[in-house]
C-alpha cells in the first residue's frame, strides 16, 4: 500500500473535502508536506490498521448481542416503559455497529486495494462516518432518557407512573431517533452519490462527487457542531447529572434497607433496586466510552493543529479512530450488562436459548 494513502483515509476526515475523494493528488502531498513527524507514517498506518480490524469484528460481535437483546426484549414484552427503552436502545446500538463495521470495512478495502465498483474511502465518509454519528448520539440521548427516567422514579416514586407514560416513553423515543437520524441525512444532500469513470480502474465506479458550492461547506460544518458539540456534550451532562443521582437513590435505598429490611425485602423493592442498578451501569459505561471522545472533540479549541487536515494529522486520525472504537464498545456491551443485572431478562434469554439450541441441531 502507498504511504500516501494513509494519509487520506476518509472515513475519519471530518470534512469530506476534494483531499478524502482522492486516492492520490496534490493536495494530499500538501497535507503530508505539513504533518509534524510525532507518528511516523509506518507507526499511523499500524495504528490505524489495529483500530480498524479491531472496530470491524467488534462491530460485528455488537451487531449479534444486540439482536438477541431486540428479540430477548420483545419475549419480555412492554408492560413495563423500561422495556420500551431497552429495545429501542438496542436497535440504535445495532444499526450503530453496524455502520461503524461498515466504515471500518471499508478502510480494510482501502489497505487492501481491492477492485471494487465504488469507492471506498469517499462512501465511508457519508455512508459511515456521519450515520455513524447519527446512532451514537442516538444512543446516548436514549441511554439519558432511561437514566433520567430512573431518576424521577427514585425522587419522585409515588408520582413517576403518571410523569412517565407508556405514551410519552414512545414519543420521546421517536422524537429521539427523527433528531438524532434525520439531520444525518443532509450529508447526501451536498456530496451525492454519482456514477464516474475510474481511469485507474479503467471503469465506471460509484463515488462521492462533492458539490462546488459555498453550502457545502456551511452544511458539513453545521453537522459536526451538531453531532459533535451540541448533541454530544447535551447527552454527556445530563448523563453526568441523571448518573450523580442514581448514585445517591442507591445510597439512600441501601440506608433505608439497613432501618427497614422487612418492608425493602419485598419483589418490588427488589426489582426496582436491580432495575436502578441496570441503569446506573449503563450510565457508568457510557460515561466511560464518551470520555474519549469528548476528549478528542474539545483539543482542537486549544490546539489548532490537532486535525485530519493539519499538522497533528495522524494523531487527530488515530484518536478519532479509537473514540470511534470506545463508541462500538459501548454499543456491544449493553447486552452483558441486561444479563449480569437483570433477572427477567436471562431468565427469558435462557428459556430461548434452550429451545433454540435443540432446534437448530435437530434441523
């Protein structure tokens, strides 16, 4: 593979400019005439290499947990507004790792130079990159929702089955996904698909053909303040906050247990308590998995060189890379939090489990 190349890997410029839909030009010697030599190419594309493999199986693994939470959720049923949640946590989280697989797929297309009909590097960027944001915030406002949720319920338990709703549990949600996915969708508004010829493959290939236009400009920078800034940081604090108060409803459930085990040795009691301790995880691991990112979304406002497209290139790239993997992770591990936590939920994956397995061999 061309050391050039590496420094063009699109999927993690976060401006899909003329540079990211080119192979090889002159702009990107430019870039790599200004990249301070921190990371050397040999050690970026390495990096870089292990994030994207590593990203594209964990994908996949994230992809399977989650559609045993989306079937494993609806067994249980939506009596309960906490389910309701659950499933629609899981079916972010797997379109989500699904799309960062994707991304990562065709990064692995790129190294590998493979002959494909389309072009990798630019469909990754709109195809991946953006939608992948698009899930991620997702769930992080619905990862917030359930935690703030679980708040009212602990400050306010007599009142939080008319505050909370079947109804308004579902219109959240989907007003949740419309925000969270259809801003996404103006990407494909000012770089569209178009059929172009190839005259390294000698063929006509599907790419990413950039408008020439001042909006543009204006619209890809309009979503990565969106995405990156307001939707980011909005999730992240209330998380922080719905997280300190959980925290506290624990400690207070545990003091008032020691003063009246009795009346806290009931089944409600008791699953309320599992069911806040779920959600208290969730929140502890999502908080976990964000920080990276935050991290890299706020070095720029302090060192401007810490970018896709200047001199701190292939660190900014690498960085992103790995907050994109921590998002996966987050993604893919939802499903061992429902089953070390929730009592229905493995009773239920277990019933299934038990059924499906003997099935599968005797067919």
């Amino acid at each position: 593979m061309d050391a050039r190349v590496t420094e063009n890997t699109g999927y993690y410029g976060l401006d899909p400019s003329p540079t990211t839909m080119n192979a090889i030009g002159a702009t990107d010697m430019d870039l790599i005439s200004k990249i301070r030599p921190i990371l050397s190419a040999e050690v970026h594309l390495a990096l870089v290499t292990v994030l994207t493999y590593a990203m594209l199986f964990i994908g996949l693994a994230g992809m399977v947990s989650n559609i045993l939470v989306i079937i494993t959720c609806t067994k249980i049923g939506f009596l309960e507004n906490i389910n309701i949640s659950y499933l629609a946590l899981g079916i972010s989280d797997l379109l989500g790792c699904a799309i960062r697989a994707w991304g990562a797929l065709c990064f692995v297309f790129v190294v590998t130079n493979t002959k494909l009909p389309f072009d990798p590097s630019s469909l990754s960027v709109t195809t991946g990159f953006y939608l992948g944001q698009a899930f991620e915030k997702i769930t992080a406002f619905i990862t917030a929702f359930i935690a703030l949720e679980r708040c009212l319920c602990v400050q306010f338990p007599l009142h939080v089955k008319r505050i909370v709703t079947k109804r308004k549990t579902i219109f959240s949600i989907v007003v949740i996904y419309v925000f969270g996915f259809g801003p996404s969708n103006l990407i494909h508004v000012v770089y569209p698909l178009r059929w172009i010829f190839s005259p390294a493959q000698n063929r006509t290939i599907l790419t990413v053909v950039p408008l020439q236009t001042s909006f543009r400009f204006i619209v890809s920078r309009a979503l990565l303040a969106y995405y990156g800034t307001i939707l980011h940081f909005t999730a992240l604090i209330i998380v922080w906050i719905c997280t300190i108060f959980l925290a506290v409803g624990l400690k207070r459930k545990a003091d008032t247990r020691k003063e009246n085990f009795k009346h806290l040795n009931s089944k409600e009691d008791k699953r309320d308590l599992r069911v806040i301790k779920t959600v208290f995880l969730l929140a502890i691991t999502y908080l976990a998995c964000s920080t990276p990112a935050a991290a890299t979304l706020l070095v720029p406002h302090f060192e401007p060189e810490f970018s896709t497209s200047r001199g701190l290139a292939r660190i900014s790239r690498v960085c992103h890379m790995f907050s994109g993997l921590t998002s996966v992770i987050n993604s893919s591990l939802n499903f061992f939090i429902f089953l070390y936590m929730g009592s229905r939920f493995r009773q239920t994956f277990m019933s299934l489990f038990r059924k499906t397995i003997p099935r599968f061999i005797r067919t």
